[in-house]
C-alpha cells in the first residue's frame, strides 16, 4: 500500500467546514471509512505534519464529545 495526499479525495467527498474570516486552520486529523475490493471495511486515519500524539487524542475526544452531545460554540446570553 502506497501512501497518497488526500486533498483531492476530500474534496471529492464534499467535505466542507465553517470557517470565518481570520480563522487559521493549524491540524487536521482525519479518519476515512475504507470499502476494500473484497467488499471488507476498516478505518484508516491521516494526520497533518507536526500533529504530536497528545493533540490528535485531545482533538479525538472533543470531537466525540461533540458529535454526542451537538455542543456549539456559541456564547449564551447569561444578563
């Protein structure tokens, strides 16, 4: 198996995010659902340059807790 960017396979997926003007994206860490020819599924996982164990496990665990829970960051009016 070849290692391959996957830019463009992302961008064939539609994946989209929601940045606003000014934002900076600095990570990625991406998780694929594979269909093998055979028919067999796995996972596979790609990660950005630099990206160190201990963020893609922060980053991991927001994200489920996130896709659990539907948290937004929006601010509450609390007055």
């Amino acid at each position: 198996m070849a290692e391959q960017k996957i830019g463009q396979l992302i961008d064939s997926l539609g994946v989209q995010v929601d940045l606003e003007e000014g934002d900076l994206p600095t990570d990625a860490f991406v998780i694929l659902k594979i269909v093998k020819a055979d028919g067999t599924v796995s996972l596979a996982s790609a990660r950005s340059e630099g990206l160190d164990w201990i963020t893609r496990l922060g980053m991991l665990t927001a994200a489920q807790a996130i896709e659990n829970s539907g948290y937004t960051d929006v601010p509450t009016d609390d007055t």
